[in-house]
C-alpha cells in the first residue's frame, strides 16, 4: 500500500478527525503576517484616540480634535488593509485554466 502523504493510523471507531477542523481556527489571522501592518495601524488609531480624549480634557479642543481626526483616519485605514488582505486572497469562484495548462477531466 503506497500513501502519497504521511502515513497515519486511521480511527477505529469512526469519529471524526477534531484535530484538522476545515474552518479557520481561532487567532488564525493574528497569526498571519499579511495582517500586521493593518493591526497596527488598529492600535496606532486607538492609542491616538486615547491622547486625543485627554488632550480634550485638558482643555485644548483644538489640538484634540486635530488628533481625533488623525484617529479616525488610522483607524479607518487599518480596517480597510485588514479587509483587503482577507479580500485578496480568497480563492475566486469561476477561474480559467490558463491555456498553457492541460485541463484533466475526473476519472481520466
């Protein structure tokens, strides 16, 4: 019997595998590099809204609302990369074989 991936001892009592769920796990995009540079910018927009609520209370509305504008815009852009990036690498429904590439039926 020849496996064209790792040999493993299949269950004997029918169960199915919960070590190799097929939907993502949790922290899963954390863990992706791809993500980072929209997380960042996440916090930078958080941590800018922090200063700009004290700067606020501080009485300088005009310094706060400088920042809160920086906020918001740090903050939006963050949530666009990290949309993007999970956009981006979807696999696309209704994609052509390119023409250099056979094209095998199943069963052949």
């Amino acid at each position: 019997m020849t496996a064209e991936g790792p040999w493993e001892i299949p269950p004997l009592d029918d169960a199915p595998d919960i070590a190799r769920a097929p939907e993502p796990q949790p922290g899963i995009t954390l863990a992706d590099a791809r993500n980072w540079p929209g997380f960042v910018l996440l916090i930078i927009g958080g941590l800018v809204a922090i200063i700009a609520a004290v700067i606020a209370a501080v009485g300088y509305p005009g310094a706060a609302f400088i920042f809160a504008l920086v906020a918001i815009a740090a903050s939006l852009s963050g949530v666009a990369l990290v949309l993007f990036e999970r956009r981006g690498h979807r696999p696309q429904r209704g994609t052509r074989t390119p023409p250099w590439q056979p094209t095998i039926p199943p069963g052949a």
